[in-house]
C-alpha cells in the first residue's frame, strides 16, 4: 500500500484514475488538493482524505484538518539547500500578484509555504507525490521540492498539446528518460525511410507545417477573442458601484453596520479588483502596448537573424520551466552576445501580454524590460502583425523558453535554441542553450550548415506515442467536464493514464494497447 498526496488534480478524469490506482495498485489517496466542483466526487470514492480547495492552497488558506498541525522551525541548512527554489517561488507569485506585492510579503509566505507543506508531509508521510502537470503555483512548486529533498516519489505528467498525447514523469527537468533513451535507441537501429504516425497526429503536424492562421493554438485565439469582447471600461464600473449600492442598502436597513462594511473581505476583494485589475490592468496594458509599438521595427526577412517569441507571462512556460531564465532579458542578451556580427535578434511579444484579462501587473512586464532590450545593439523588437511562420522561416534559428515557436521551427526544418525545460528537448533540431558555451556552439553548428532530418523528428514525436497515452486534458471540454461512467472517451484516457503510470513505474514498454 502506497499512501498519495494529490495535487492540483481538479476534473473528473484524475478522480477516476486514483480509483482505478487504489483497486488495481494499493494507492490510498491520505491529502487532496483540487478546485471544488471535484470535492463531493472526491470524497465519495475516499471518505477518509483531507481535502483542500485549490484556490484556499493557493492563496494560503488552510482546511480544517490543517489548522491544528505543528509547524516546524525552518533551520539554514533547509533554506540554502532550496535557495535556487526560493528565487522561483518568489516570481511565481506573479500570479498572485494582483494589487503589488512587497518582498517582504513575498518571502514571508514563501517561508510559510514551506513550514506548512512540511507540516503535512511530517503528518501524512506521504509515499508518492502525484500533480498532472508541472508544479507552478507556490503551493504544488514546495510540496514537489520538499517530496524530491525527502526522497519522496514523484509524478508528474507532461501534456505536449501539439501532439495530443501525455506521458508520466518524476522531474519536469530531465523530462523522460526513458523516452529519451528508447528515442536514442530507435537512431542507433536505424532511421526508416518514412516514419509512420497515428492519424490525428499527422493531421496537427501537417497543420503546423501550414499557414499559421490554421495552426495559431486555440487558447491564443480565444483569449484574444475574450478581451476583444470584453465589457467596457464604463461597464466595469458600473458592475462595482451596484455591488457598493447594495452594501449601503443593507446598512441603512440596519441589516449590516458600517463596521462590517469595511471588515468584509468581499469587499475589499472586489475594491482591490476594481482599481487594480479592472481599472488598473487595463490602463497598464494599454500603455505597455503603444510603447512596444512606437519601438518596433518592420521586418527584413532577407538578413541574417535569430528570431525570438517572447513568453507570456506568469505562465509555467517560463516558471518554473525556465528556471532562470523566467527572466525573459537574459536568454535575449546571451543570444545577442553570442550571434556572429552580422546577425540581428528580432524579438516579438506575445500577443496575449497586452490583454488585461489577467489583471495584468508590472511584475509580468515593464516598459525598463522593453528599453533593456532594446538597449542591446543587435536586437530589433517587431510589429505584433508580423506573421509568426515567415519570422520562422527565414530565420536562422528560432529561441525561446519553452514556447511553441521552437517546436513548429523543429518541424518546417529551423533549429530550436532552447533555454528552459520543454517535452521537446532531446529532439533532433533542438539546441538546449543555457550558457554563453551553449549559445555559441549550436550557432557554430547552424552557421556551418547544420540541417535536421525530419524524419528523425517524426521519430521522436512516434517514440512519444509509444510510451505516452492519448488525450489533450487542457484544451478537450469534454475530458475535462466528464467521469469515466459518463464518456467513453474518458474511460479510455483514465485507462490509458493508468496503464502509463504503471508501466512507467515498472519500467516497462509501452503503454499503449495496441
């Protein structure tokens, strides 16, 4: 009997497949994090787990099964051993970061994280640590450092959208070695002529290898649409001052005093949002967006350059996936120190970066980040309407985090440099690029006419549907919505999750039925 520690497993699917775990594998479910419309399901297939709302975890807010636990001390060895992890929680809290954080405030509830998360680690005793994607909120990033610190098993699983499948992993940074090794395998018994993939994959590679407005992901598309049609600025503030009418009602009836006006977190939640994401966020991104604009260049397809797509951020792309590179000016500069004299950097922005949907704030970006740029001699920042595939194609090399835009380089036959962790790194074509040394080899190499065979990428991506399931959680509704009993396509996921975890722990082949 294992005893599981689940975080961040919010819909229907995950529930169903710790059921299937428990039956098949002896794993006891002991702490549930997830959002609440899983709660009563949770509770039904084990009545003796703790739950705790996701977004009372990520706000630090405890259940009641957690508020009498003994907090440990936190002693120096611990903070210097995590002291690299400390820098990326510290960022992570971007997300939070709706009315402007301080440092202090910041490190006190890093600092907090870790004595509880220790709490329930030293009460639960926990055997496996099992999150379905890269730790990146505060609350999952410190159990999953303080599970691998305690030798703690832990699993995560990868979701490569652009191929639809999902493979299960220990360390989001070395991703899977045992698909890295049966990949590396396949190139030592031989490449095929043709290397023959499933349908619905071939069908989302030839969409990348067309025009872009085919292949844009769906999630840019619809954010974009969503602030477009978001209500207006006047709108907005009428929505808050009947909320604030209401209040006044209740107190002049007598149902409510003054005081409790103003010791209602309701409130003042709703006061923060209206003059820091509602008011706030949209006069930022407005003037983050005409200060990019009035700095880009047009584009000049026939030079020599390296183009990078910026990340949007705070997303998990670049924290914790990019280390530190979460910090977007360092991977630019490396590239900008280590290009031969005659190459440029173009540098796009993320189109979602100048939405407000988010509650934008300057921690995610300033216009100093903009001007730093821009300060360095062979970088041109681009317009936002300069199509993404053509700056691909004619560039040298494509580079970013962990982005997309390196993958479907890889495919129309650019080398990637990549600077953070990604379920593509270990492909032919891609250049893991952390260092000056990094930088300046791979470009040696692409300068001396360095071409990737794409057959050897199509390996890659077969090696993945071999050992991983099928199943995009995160853009499917009806993966996400469903149990098992409910869908059959569910059933087959859950299955298929299942079979992939347990083969992954065995260390066995491959995970699929057929």
């Amino acid at each position: 009997m294992n005893k599981v520690l689940y975080a961040a497993c919010s819909i229907p699917a995950w529930v169903d497949m710790a059921e299937q775990l428990k039956r098949e594998n002896g794993w006891i479910p002991c702490y549930w994090i997830g959002r609440s419309r899983v709660e009563s399901m949770v509770r039904s297939y084990f009545p003796d787990v703790v739950f705790h709302d996701h977004l009372q975890a990520v706000k630090g807010q405890l259940p009641a099964e957690g508020r009498s636990l003994h907090l440990p001390a936190l002693d120096s060895k611990l903070l210097i051993d995590l002291a690299y992890h400390e820098v990326i929680a510290l960022n992570m809290m971007d997300r939070l970061d709706v009315i402007g954080l301080t440092f202090q405030e910041r490190r006190r509830f890093y600092h907090w994280s870790l004595r509880y998360w220790s709490a329930v680690l030293d009460h639960f005793q926990p055997d496996i640590y099992f999150n379905p994607s890269t730790p990146h909120q505060v609350y999952d990033y410190v159990l999953y450092i303080l599970c691998r610190r305690r030798g703690i098993k832990t699993i995560l699983f990868s979701d490569p959208f652009a191929i639809n499948f999902l493979y299960p992993m220990e360390d989001f940074k070395a991703g899977s070695p045992r698909i890295l090794k049966s990949y590396q395998d396949k190139i030592a018994q031989g490449i095929p002529s043709t290397v023959v993939l499933s349908e619905g994959t071939e069908s989302r590679l030839q969409a990348l290898l067309g025009k872009y407005e085919a292949a844009r992901h769906a999630s840019v598309g619809n954010l974009l649409d969503q602030d477009r049609t978001r209500p207006s600025f006047v709108l907005d503030l009428a929505k808050h001052a009947l909320f604030y009418i209401k209040y006044a009602i209740q107190v002049l009836k007598g149902n409510l005093s003054v005081k409790d006006f103003r010791a209602s977190e309701t409130a003042l939640h709703e006061l923060r949002l209206l003059f820091h994401r509602d008011i706030g966020s949209r006069l930022w991104t407005r003037r983050l967006k005409r200060y990019y604009r009035s700095r880009a260049h047009p584009v000049d397809t026939n030079c020599s350059y390296i183009y990078v797509a910026l990340h949007f951020q705070p997303e998990l792309s670049t924290s914790p996936e990019g280390g530190m590179f979460v910090d977007q000016f360092l991977m630019v500069n490396l590239l900008s120190k280590a290009a031969p004299p005659d190459w440029l950097i173009y540098v796009k922005e993320h189109p979602v970066q100048f939405t407000s949907l988010w509650g934008a704030n300057k921690s995610a970006r300033s216009l100093d980040f903009y001007s730093d740029l821009e300060s360095l001699p062979n970088v041109r920042l681009v317009s936002l309407e300069s199509s993404p595939f053509e700056l691909i194609d004619n560039a040298k090399a494509v580079a970013s985090i962990s982005g997309t835009s390196c993958w479907e380089a890889v495919l129309r036959g650019v080398p990637a440099l990549v600077f953070g962790h990604t379920w593509y790194n270990g492909c032919e074509g891609v250049f893991f690029t952390s260092t000056l040394h990094d930088c300046q080899n791979a470009i040696r190499k692409i300068q001396q006419g360095y071409a990737i065979d794409d057959q050897r990428v199509r390996l890659f991506v077969k090696t993945i549907e071999e050992l991983g399931c099928q199943g995009d959680l995160y853009e499917d509704i009806q993966l996400q919505s469903f149990a098992s009993s409910e869908n059959p396509r569910v059933a087959a996921l859950v299955n298929g999750m299942t079979r992939a975890i347990q083969c992954f722990l065995n260390g066995d082949g491959p995970a699929t039925d057929d």
